[in-house]
C-alpha cells in the first residue's frame, strides 16, 4: 500500500518522481511557446545563446512552479484518482525534501535568465511564478470558480519570456500571443473540470461545474472558444502573419467549435476528455503554424515582419 501525504517521508525516490513533480508535459507546450514567441520576435532567426538560455532558465523556473504547486496540493492529490500517485500526495517525496528541489530548480533557473539573457526576462518568469506558485496555487484554486480565468494570465505568458529573451522589449506581437493563450485557458481547463467534476465535488474544489452546474460551464467553454478564435485572427488583422496562418487558425478553431458545440449538445460522454485532448492539439498546431508562416510566408511574398510595429 502506498504511504499517505500525512506519512510523507521520502519513501524511495527516483529522479523520475522529481521530474514528474516538474509536469514534464504542461512545461512542455510553454516551452513550445516560448521559443515560437523567440523566433517571431526577429524577422531572421535569432540569436542562439538567449533562446537557447532562456528556454532553459523558463523550463526550470516552470518546473519549480509546478513542484510548488504538487507540494501545496499534497493533501487534496491523494483524495482524486487522477492525481493520488504523485510524488508527494504518495509520500515518496517528503515535504521537506520538495521545498528544497523547487527552491534549488528555481534559483537555477533563475540565475540562468539573470547572466545569460536578460534582467526583464527574469523578473517577468519571477512575477509567473510567484503568480501560479503562490497566488494560484495556495488561494485562487480554492477561493473563486474563476480561479482558471485569473489563474490562466500566469500560464499565458511563455511566448512573451521568450520574445524578451531575444528582445529584452516587450512589444505588442508578444502580448497578442499571451492573449492567445489566456482565452485559451478557460475552455480547456473547464472541459477537464467537467470531466472531473465528481473529484472536485469531493475535495470542495469550486472549480466551474461544480458551483455553477455543467450546463452553465459548457456555455462559457463555447463562449470563451469564441472568443478565442476571434483573437488566433488577429495576427493575421494587423499583418503579423500570413494566409497560410490564416487557414490554419480557419481549419483550427472550426474544429475547436466543434467540440465546443458537442460537448454542449451532450450527447457524447467523451465528449469533456476530447474537447480537452483537442484543445492541447489546437494549441501546438497553431503555435507551429504561426513560426512556418513566419518564415515560409514573407518569402513566398517579398514582405518581412517588423516586430516593433507590428505591419509587414
């Protein structure tokens, strides 16, 4: 039998369970992020040293957050199914123990962005973790049904770490990307939540479904969908990118719709998990869309991209 969070110390470790403390694959898709938000910053490509620095320095900053954020939740892990075999919830990383890797990972990280690429990059991956560490992790989570809404301005912000690596500016390219990214949030946590929504009930989490119902959850995924496809047009609108972008935010958030409208139908039970599993696909494929339309499109075209003020 596994041990309990309450009986938490440290029972056999391996640096797998430190890796999954980091959320290998959330950190992944910011890193993703990030570095699109490098490469769009400059019409060539960009220097190598910060991007390469500052992907480093963000992914440890992310995964020290997101130790945080397993340690903070510990004891409301080992009560839901889909996180009670965690590192901590399980005991087999102490709490102690925990601190000192999330304390170690973001001091690294952060003394990386501060040498080798930029005081501004640093302070902003500082405020995102103090953000989702602490202030999401320890009292929106529990306080507000939307904890996800003010919570996801944390998790937005990796395209914008990334293009201040490269910048040391924060330019208006950079922030519609972050927006991107915030009206994102909302439905792909929420179709998760519903999905989950007996766990939450269990643990009196006031995530969306369980204080407002999933009729009333399922509308504001379909309102917020809209909301996003409306935004993923916008580097387009103001010549950040091209037709060939175009077609794929098109192609995109017609599926994401999609979803969306099925979900609030509710005619299919899997309709939650694969409203969330294609909200993870949308993201990454917009995201690689946006750096080939960056590169391929001026040349199909002559035009190049002023980052600066935002026309080609």
């Amino acid at each position: 039998m596994s041990q309990t969070y309450s009986e938490a110390v440290d029972g056999g470790a391996t640096w797998r369970d430190y890796y999954q403390m980091c959320k290998p694959k959330v950190v992944m898709l910011m890193l993703l992020c990030a570095a699109v938000g490098a490469f769009l910053a400059t019409p060539g490509l960009p220097p190598l040293a910060p991007v390469l620095f500052g992907i480093l320095g963000i992914a440890l900053v992310a995964g020290s957050a997101a130790a945080v954020n397993h340690i903070a939740d510990a004891s409301i892990d080992a009560r839901m199914a889909r996180t009670r075999n965690r590192p901590v919830a399980t005991g087999r990383v102490s709490f102690g123990r925990g601190v000192v890797f999330a304390g170690v990972t973001g001091i690294i990280g952060m003394a990386i962005l501060v040498v080798f690429v930029n005081p501004l990059t640093a302070w902003l991956n500082l405020a995102s973790w103090v953000g989702y560490g602490l202030v999401y992790t320890l009292y929106l989570k529990r306080a507000t049904p939307q904890n996800i809404v003010i919570g996801g301005l944390f998790g937005a912000a990796p395209p914008l770490f990334g293009w201040t690596a490269v910048t040391g500016t924060i330019e208006p390219g950079a922030l519609l990307l972050v927006l991107i990214i915030f009206a994102w949030t909302p439905p792909h946590f929420w179709a998760l939540a519903i999905e989950r929504k007996d766990e939450y009930e269990t643990i009196d989490m006031p995530m969306l479904p369980v204080t407002h119902g999933e009729l009333y959850t399922k509308w504001h995924i379909l309102f917020y969908t809209l909301i996003l496809v409306a935004i993923s047009l916008m580097p387009f609108v103001i010549g950040m990118s091209g037709l060939l972008y175009l077609a794929a935010a098109v192609a995109l958030g017609a599926g994401f719709l999609y979803w969306a409208v099925v979900l609030l139908i509710g005619r299919n039970p899997r309709a939650p998990m694969e409203t969330f599993r294609y909200s993870i696909l949308y993201l990454m494929v917009l995201f690689v869309f946006l750096l080939v339309d960056h590169y391929v499109y001026p040349e199909l075209m002559g035009v190049g991209w002023s980052a600066a003020s935002g026309t080609r």
